[in-house]
C-alpha cells in the first residue's frame, strides 16, 4: 500500500526539502536553506565549469584523438551551428561510445559544487558535509519514492 503523503510525515520535511529533493541540485537545496546566496553558488557554478577540463583536452588525453584531429574538427565546424561532438561523430574523427566516455571522464573529474564553495570559502566543510548528508538523505527518499511510482 503506497501512502497518500509520498513524504516522511514529521515536521523535518520542509516544503523546500520535497521540491529539493524533485530537483536533486545541492546548490539549490544550499541556497533554499540559508548558506550561501544564489550569486555564490553562480560563482561557484562558474569557477565549476572551469576547473572541468574541456571534451577536446579529455579526449586526446583517452587517445581518441589527436591535436590535429581537433583542429580539424574545429575547421568543419566553423560556420555550421553543430557540436563539436555532433562534427566528430558525422565525419567519423568519434564514435558515440567514445563521446559517451569522454563525457563520463569529463563528469568524474568535475568537482563537486560542495567542494568548490568550500575551497572559495563560501561554506565550511563541516557545514558541507552535514548539509551534504540531508541533501543525499531527502534524495534518497525521493529515488525511492519513485522507483515505487514507476511500479505502480
């Protein structure tokens, strides 16, 4: 028997918890709770993206392809409106499981959101990871909330 309230029926979810928990972002989970301001984790989303190295740089580094290969690439890509990805793949520089693997390789080596306000002192580590552990606990009701849902 599912329950009518999908959600713990105590005082400890919040609304802003359940619509966390559907959107499964910590920056926003932090923000809703009062840690850091909505500029901050923009900041941090920024300095994120920077640190996460490019497809091109990770791709040569699985030896999938070469400097030059990547040259070319961006040569036919220039004036076309496809992806560097899409330019690869169409003109068989890239297969799809390649892009695949450099997209989970470029996923793995992207810090964490928690970190990277951390490391910029927006937020202790021992805030971090307290937070960090709430957030992960309200996703892990959600998952399974709707793994339930999914059966039904």
């Amino acid at each position: 028997m599912v329950p009518y309230n999908l959600y713990r029926n105590d005082e400890e979810t919040t609304l802003n918890e359940k619509k966390m928990a559907k959107k499964l972002f910590f920056g926003e989970f932090l923000i809703e709770h009062g840690f850091v301001s909505e500029e901050e984790v923009l900041e941090a989303l920024g300095e994120q993206d920077k640190k996460t190295p490019q497809f091109e740089t990770v791709a040569i580094k699985l030896a999938f392809l070469t400097m030059k290969d990547v040259f070319k690439i961006y040569t036919l890509q220039a004036g076309t409106e496809g992806s560097f990805t899409d330019i690869a793949i169409k003109n068989n520089f890239l297969t799809e499981a390649q892009v695949n693997k450099v997209a989970e390789k470029r996923k793995a080596l992207k810090p964490a959101i928690g970190k990277v306000l951390v490391d910029s002192g927006k937020i202790s580590a021992e805030v971090m990871e307290a937070e960090a552990k709430k957030f992960n606990a309200i996703v892990k009701r959600y998952k399974t909330i709707r793994d339930v849902l999914m059966k039904i």
